[in-house]
C-alpha cells in the first residue's frame, strides 16, 4: 500500500475506535498508550481465531456442514479448537463452520434446527434443559468489572458499595439487550444497578475504555476477555451458570459423534435437578 493509503487507514480506524493510536512527530511515529493497549488485545484475539482456523482447516468444498454456536463475548477454550480439529482430521466429509451468538439466539437457532451444536451458558429457565441433550464442561461465575479508575474503587472496597450505581451491560449485537434484563433481572435487582442499553457501548473496545475511564462497571462472565486485560478488577456476584456443549436430540450420528468427544470433560452438576443425558 502507498504512505497515503496506509494513514488514510489509520485515520479512519481512530475515528472508528474514538481514540488516538499513535503519536506522531516529523521524525517518528509510535503508538500512544490506546494504542498499545487495542494491540496488545487484538492480537490475543487473532491468535485465537487463527488457531481454530487452523484446527478446522481448509480442505475444499464441505460434504456435510458441522454448524457450530459459541457464546458471544466468550474466548475460545481450547477443549473446542483441539476437539474440533481432532473431529475434522477423522471425517474429512465433515466441515466445521463455527459463529458466535447471544446465548438466547442459540437457543432459538437450535430450536429451529439453524445450529447442529453449540458452546454456551445456560440459564436454569432455558427450554434446553428439557428438550436438549447437553455436556457441562465448567461453571461460569458471573462477576462485576470495574477498574482501578473508578471513584467506588480502593483497597476497602466491597462488592455492596456498587448498590445503585450505574452499570453498562456490552453486546455486539443490539438484540441482547432484551435478553441481559431477562437473564440477569436476579443479579441487577440485588444489587440495585440500572442497566444501561449495549447501543452505547457496542464493543470490547469501547467498553474497556469506559472501564479505563471509570465511567462505568460492567457485568459479564469470568471468562470474558475484559477480565483478562490489564487494570481489570472483578467481583464476584451471586449469581452461577454453566457453561457446556448442546446439541439437537435429532442431530445425525456424526454430530453425536463429535459431542461425545467432550464426554472426556463433562463435571457433574452441582444441583439435583440438572443432569446431562
């Protein structure tokens, strides 16, 4: 690319993210803090999808999809890339193709047969519970995360002090505002927070600026990346879900197949109403 095109480029990105990305003199250029911190976490986030790329492959036209759900704002365990390339290896027909959807969305897509499997939590309402066979591979704690920024925040701090103050619940896609009050009306009431709609704080990014910032405290899984970025402290809330693979009870043998394959993973359950089939 000329000098031209790559600093229209960068211009378009910063305006893009609302931050400035690097620091530019006449005899230099290097990134500013933002900008350290976006590539720090970006390239966390291509070595994961690159790994499930590889692990998948890419071995021409498929002969059988494999359509895969993996909970959005999640990071890819590795049980899925390794598993997923292990089953790809010994069914060669068989092409996974793998996206990421609100929990609510995967359930309505495996209701309606759009998903072969998925990699979600569960809610204990969910329909899935009766109508779906599932593995649980861990249990997902949901925290609050805020950041050393924020005024609540000091070597006293508990996670009461957060009652009725404001918290801003992310999402990639605006449909899941409806269903965070939904699933979480327990753990927001609790504490008194108002829930502020995902539209104005639409990614990872801008929600950890908001974080960096102390605008704001932010509810999600402990296996959420926010969690793992640097500045990040979380407290727990007492609220329990779990995490586990799902597949349709009307699924073809190889997609039972490849359930089984996380059979090696599955804990057992903690409450006498939940059991996996």
């Amino acid at each position: 690319m000329s000098r031209q095109a790559v600093s229209k480029k960068i211009l378009s990105l910063e305006e893009r993210l609302g931050t400035t990305l690097f620091d530019r003199t006449t005899n230099m250029i290097e990134l500013t803090v933002e900008g350290k911190l976006y590539l720090d976490f970006f390239n966390n986030a291509a070595q994961d999808f690159e790994a499930l790329a590889e692990a998948i492959g890419n071995t021409g036209a498929p002969a059988v999809p494999l359509l895969i759900g993996y909970e959005l704002g999640l990071i890819i365990d590795k049980k899925v890339i390794e598993n997923v390339g292990a089953f790809k290896s010994q069914r060669v027909n068989t092409e996974p193709q793998i996206k990421r959807y609100d929990p609510k969305i995967i359930e309505n897509k495996l209701l309606n047969g759009e998903l072969n499997i998925a990699f979600t939590t569960i809610p204990a309402h969910s329909k899935i519970y009766k109508d779906f066979p599932y593995i649980i591979l861990e249990y997902a704690e949901y925290v609050l995360v805020t950041s050393t920024n924020h005024p609540k925040v000091n070597e006293h701090t508990r996670l009461c002090d957060f009652n009725k103050q404001k918290a801003v619940y992310w999402n990639m896609e605006h449909e899941d505002d409806n269903a965070c009050r939904k699933h979480f009306t327990a753990a927001w009431s609790d504490l008194g927070i108002t829930v502020i709609p995902s539209i104005q704080c639409s990614s990872i990014s801008s929600a950890y600026t908001e974080l960096l910032f102390g605008n704001a405290i932010i509810l999600c899984s402990t296996k959420n990346e926010l969690c793992t970025l640097p500045g990040i402290i979380t407290y727990p809330l007492p609220k329990t879900e779990i995490f586990g693979c799902i597949w349709s009870p009307g699924a073809s043998p190889d997609i039972k197949a490849f359930a089984e394959t996380f059979r090696q993973y599955e804990i057992s359950p903690r409450s006498p109403n939940l059991h996996s089939e």
